[in-house]
C-alpha cells in the first residue's frame, strides 16, 4: 500500500504501523481488550506496553516472563520499532524445553512477536508461574515480620520482590 491522501484510519488514536519485517502494513485486531498490530504476510504481532497483558492475562505479561528465571541474553537487534523506530533489542526467553526470541524496545516498552511465539511466552508464563507466586507469599511473609503492611500496595510488594530477582 502507498499511502496517499485516502489513507484510511482504522482508530484515530492508534497509527498504523509496518510489519518490521515484511514491510506490510498491519491490521489493527482486537485481542481481550487489547487492539493488536497483526501482520497479515507473516503473521507477528506487536504489543504496545501493557497490551501483552491487556490480550492475553497475566500469564503473557512481561513480570511473568521477564526474569531471572528465564533470563536470556539480551543482544542487539537490526529492526526499528514499528511505533517509536527506536532500535529494538532481542531477548531470549527461556525455560525448560521452552524457548524464544522476542524482540522490545526499550523506548516505548513495545514487544514484537513472531507468529507462534506468544504461545510459546504463554507456556512459560504458566510454568514460572508457581515460582513467581512463592516468591510473592515468601515476600508477604517477610514484610509480615516487619509489622504493620498496607498489602493493598501492589508497588511495594513489587519492589520488595525486587530485591529477590536482582539482576544486572
Ligand atoms: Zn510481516
Ligand atoms: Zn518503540
């Protein structure tokens, strides 16, 4: 497609964005409650930061993935962001017998995924799960013993939670 004057907007906040890899314009898709930039040549997608989750639930979300646990080397990486054309960098995710190459940008927090790779985040979402969840009862337990807690604070738990996954 060549631009032009028609071009036609499919949601007045949200441009279109080019597949990174093909160059194909993508369609705009509504997943969960989030609408998702689809490559109909190659079939990648591209989430917004957020929109992982906003999809697919927490089980594809970024804390969920993004750990030690499954902490793959970050490398440089030869496309630009469709949404900021920053630089993105690739990522391995891995664990156990899972693994994939995921690509974000650290400007603007946006994740590209090849076809298939969600599934494949997913799977490793639903297994790191259980160590995630103990971590956040040992968190719980932790601050217990330091007294009186608001547990309504989701920020201080993840930062507690922090100190435990240290990385870098
Ligand atoms: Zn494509
Ligand atoms: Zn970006």
């Amino acid at each position: 497609m060549s631009g032009g004057t028609g071009v036609s907007k499919v949601n007045t906040d949200n441009k279109i964005l080019e597949c990174p890899r093909d160059k194909t314009t993508m369609d705009q898709v509504e997943v969960g409650e989030a609408h998702l930039d689809r490559c109909g040549k190659c079939g990648g997608q591209f989430f917004d930061s957020g929109e992982m989750f906003a999809a697919f639930g927490v089980k594809a979300d970024p804390s969920y993935w993004d750990r030690e646990e499954a902490g793959g080397a970050v490398k440089d990486h030869s496309f630009a962001c469709p949404r900021c054309r920053k630089h993105m960098l690739a990522q391995d995710v891995k664990y156990e017998k899972d693994s994939v190459e995921i690509d974000r940008c650290g400007h603007c927090g946006g994740v590209w995924l090849d076809k298939g790779e969600v599934e494949t985040i997913m799977a490793i979402g639903e297994k790191i799960k259980p160590i995630l969840d103990a971590q956040t009862a040992k968190a719980k337990e932790e601050l217990d013993k330091m007294g009186d807690v608001d547990f309504g604070n989701a920020g201080l738990i993840a930062r507690f939670l922090g100190l435990f996954s240290k990385k870098k």
